[in-house]
C-alpha cells in the first residue's frame, strides 16, 4: 500500500505554521517570551507561564487566525509576580 498524502493549495505544513505563530506571538507587546507554541497537524499548542490572564487571551488571539490553524490549545498557565508583605 502506498501512503500517499494530497496537500490541497490552501493547506499548510506545520513548520510554516509554526513559523508563523512565533513571529505573531512576538508582534504582540503584551506576550511574554516564555510562551512557546507547538504545531501538530495543523493544531497549536501553547505552553509557558504569564502573569496575567489577558497575557494568555492575546497569545491566543495572536495565533488562531492564523492560515492553516485548525485549532488551539491554550495550556498557558498563570502565575502572578507575589508582592512583598508590609
């Protein structure tokens, strides 16, 4: 058997995906370099630690529209910066 793959025009590989992601993730002041993405089969990963929950919504924002994203997994975590005590 022949494992024969047919690509249609508009479809994308993830490597071009992926390198698509990382330089939208890097346009948006408000995401943090330690959010890193993965790309398998057409389906993103984002992983890494912010302070704030709006640092996570625009990682995700920056990405999914993206060409040949057929969906997100947000799994960034939130970690706040903890204040001194008084």
């Amino acid at each position: 058997a022949n494992d024969v793959r047919i690509r249609l025009s508009r479809e994308r590989i993830d490597p071009e995906i992926a390198h698509d992601a990382v330089l939208a993730l890097q346009r948006w002041p408000s995401v943090p370099r330690t959010v890193i993405v993965t790309v398998r089969d057409g389906f993103l990963t984002l992983e890494g630690c912010v302070q704030w929950n709006y640092q996570r919504a625009d990682a995700e924002s920056a990405v999914s529209r993206l060409d040949g994203v057929k969906g997100v997994a947000n799994a960034i975590v939130i970690e706040p910066v903890a204040s001194a005590a008084w």
